[in-house]
C-alpha cells in the first residue's frame, strides 16, 4: 500500500467501522468517512492527522453519492449493515442493493482492493430477513467486484457493543433474566480482531480465499454467556428460559416500540448456531490470533457492578476505550 493512497470506508462512523478507521489512518491512508451523517463522524478526525480523516455524506441508495465517495480510491471497505428495519424493505435495499451498489461504482472507479463485511449465517434460502439480504449483498459484490474479500464475523464484541452491554444493563434493573433460545451456540469475536482481519484482507494475493468467517476462541451457549455476565458484574439473578411461543408474542410488541428491543427477524436469527462453520479460512488464515472475551469484556462491564468496583471493595483500574482498542 503507498503511503497516502485513499481509503473509503462506508458506515465508518459505526461500531466496527471506527476500528477500521483508526487502523487505516495509523497506516498513513486518507480515510473518507462515507456516511449518512458526516456530523456524527467527526469524533473520528482526532485518529489521524489533520486532513487525514474526512467525513463525508453517501447514501448507500444513491449512485451519485457512492460514486463520488469511491472517486480515486484504492480501497473501499464495506461496513454498512441494520440490526433491524425502520421501514420495511431496509434490509434489502441497504444490505443486498446498497452492498451492490458500492461494489460495482468501486470496480467503476479502478479500486484496487475491496472488503465486504458480511455475516455468519448469511443465506438466501434463510426465514430471516436480515440474513437473507446479507446473502444477497453478498452475491451482488461477488458478481460486481469479483476479487473482493467478504468477512462473515459472528456477535461482534468491543466496549461500544449492543451484545455485553444490553444484557449487562438489563440485569442493573430486571429481578431475574429472561433467557431466549438458551442452548443456541455463538461465537463471540472482538471488534479488534475484525478490524484487524479487514486490513489484512485488503493486501491479500490473488490465490487467496475471498470469504472467511471470523469468531473467536470460545463458542458458548446463550446461557452460558448470561451466566458469564451475571458473574463479572456480581449480580445474582435468576435466569428464567422463555418458551418460544412467549418470546414471539414478546418479539411482536418490542418491534413497534422505541429502540426495538427484540424484533421477530431477530428472533429467528437467535434460534440458529451463530458459530465458524468446519474448515472455512478466518482469522487465523488471515493471521489474527484470536482474543478471548475474558481479556477485553470484564474492563468494559465494570460500570454494572454494584459501585462500579471489583469483588471485595477494590476499585478497578481505569482503562480508556484507547487502551482496550490496542489489545486487538
């Protein structure tokens, strides 16, 4: 890579997008930020140089703007996605249409390399919409932009995630836990680590895989893991499983409030394994080792605990989202 060769990031201002930002700008790259909101991702202009990080407005529905956030770029990283639907209809048009969409304007424009950041489960046949559509943007990049790398990770975790931290908040304020789909298995990979594969894909050679799914160390249950939880904020807290039926009527009133909760697509999602299927290339092909959730996740739950402070009255060491993002 040269030194001041352009990056584009879509979605850069989001949860894993920012690593990658971070990752690039440390690299010597000029990084655009292509986002919907340019004002929401100017706390990342601080991670490079003056003039380094520059946040600018692309709609992923839209030609002219994909077109001209991709203009002269070497690199074009994909990491737009929506947990859940505003309007119906989202999931397609960002994440199967608009993961297209970036692709061809990015072969368009003579990119050299391009990263798609995708999903383990991703499948068209899939009753969820969510997964479908990230099918769908799959094919459309590969069909679009044929030497493109796709990264399928599992539950992405790292201090600014929806996963740890909801299930955490929830046992601040809940007598007991509801439990849904408890015997499913994920695979939980630090945030780090898939910024870290992303770069890495962008220099791969041509003989290389396109597609690795990326997890962690460990696989565990979805009790196991509130299990986990419980005990690294010291909360005792009954965990009460949720028979399916109940979790769907729940599901049906959480999608039409505030924040949607719990959505039905997401429902479906939690019922299937979310774990590296057997002999697909990830992170270690990429040559990532793998970090645990014990070494990150503990620091970042600590603000849960009664007190904030650990076993024993002792109160823990303060440390910043900067040092934890290095451990990736």
């Amino acid at each position: 890579m040269t030194a001041r060769s352009v990056a584009t990031v879509f979605g850069g201002s989001g949860f894993i997008g920012r690593y990658v930002v971070k990752r690039l700008a440390a690299s010597g790259h000029v990084v655009r930020v292509a986002v919907r909101d340019p004002e929401a991702a100017l706390f990342l202009k601080p991670m490079g140089a003056v003039g380094q990080i520059v946040p600018l407005f692309a709609d992923v529905r839209q030609d002219a703007t994909v077109a001209r956030a991709v203009e002269d770029a070497s690199f074009v990283i994909n990491a737009v996605g929506v947990l859940a639907e505003t309007r119906a209809g989202d999931f397609g048009r960002v994440q199967g249409e608009g993961a297209g969409r970036i692709a061809r304007l990015a072969a368009a424009a003579g990119a050299q390399a391009m990263v798609h950041l995708s999903a383990l489960g991703a499948d068209p046949a899939s009753r969820s919409r969510y997964a479908a559509s990230k099918a769908q943007g799959e094919q459309a990049v590969q069909a679009a932009f044929p030497s493109a790398v796709i990264l399928r990770p599992s539950v992405v975790f790292g201090p600014e995630d929806g996963f740890y931290n909801r299930f955490a908040a929830m046992a601040q304020v809940l007598p007991v836990m509801p439990v849904i789909a408890g015997a499913t298995q994920l695979q939980p990979v630090y945030v780090g680590d898939v910024a870290d594969a992303v770069i890495a894909a962008l220099s791969l050679p041509a003989s290389a895989p396109r597609i690795y799914e990326l997890g962690g160390p460990d696989i565990w249950t979805m009790r196991q893991i509130m299990e986990w939880i419980l005990h690294h904020i010291a909360r005792h807290r009954h965990l009460v499983e949720v028979p399916a039926g109940l979790a769907r009527l729940q599901a049906s009133v959480l999608e039409r409030l505030p924040g949607k909760l719990l959505t039905r697509d997401q429902l479906l999602l939690l019922q299937q394994h979310n774990v590296v299927s057997p002999g697909m290339p990830g992170l270690a092909q990429l040559g990532i080792a793998a970090t645990p959730a014990d070494l990150v996740v503990p620091a970042y739950l600590r603000r849960y605990r009664p007190g904030g402070r650990l076993p024993g009255g002792l109160a823990e060491i303060d440390m910043s989202e900067s040092d934890l993002s290095r451990t990736g």
